[in-house]
C-alpha cells in the first residue's frame, strides 16, 4: 500500500491467473461489468504491461497466460472494493 496525492491508498494485490485459458473475453468482459459503476482507477498489470479495468481490449492486450502472475492496483474513493471485485474474478 501507498499513499498518493490525493490522500487515497493504493492497493496492490498480486493474483495468479487460474483460468486454463488465460485472461481471454469472457472473464474481461466480466471485470469491465462489475467496475462500470465504480469511481476508483483500477488497473491490472502484467509485467510492463498494464491495462485499465474498465477496457476489455487492453485486458486481452495484456496476453496474461494460464499461471501468470499479474499485480492489481485500485486508487481511489471505493478502492476496497474495486480491489475485492477485480481480485474475486483470479
């Protein structure tokens, strides 16, 4: 956790990629739904790569494999709760 200008907490969180198949168009299509109504900036990393929650192109351009390990971070107003949406989907 860091703190940025604003005054927010940054949450990080480290998930494994569990589905066979990788981050492919369903499950990105289901985060990108489940952050619609959220204020938060919620990103998802995967090496140098990083992609905004709420574009379902950027998630599939992350190429995030079955075992990858990929970083989220939630910055913002209902960060907690962006972090366990996105996280519940690894």
């Amino acid at each position: 956790m860091s703190t940025d200008v604003k005054g927010y907490l940054m949450l990080r969180k480290k998930v494994i990629i569990d589905n066979v198949y990788g981050l492919h168009m369903r499950p990105a299509l289901k985060i990108a739904l489940a952050c619609l109504g959220m204020e938060s900036k919620v990103l998802i990393m995967n090496g140098l790569k990083k992609a905004s929650c709420f574009s379902i192109l950027e998630m599939l351009l992350l190429e995030a494999k079955f075992g990858s390990e990929v970083e989220i971070v939630a910055e913002g107003i209902d960060e907690a709760l962006a972090m366990e949406t996105v996280s519940g989907f690894f």
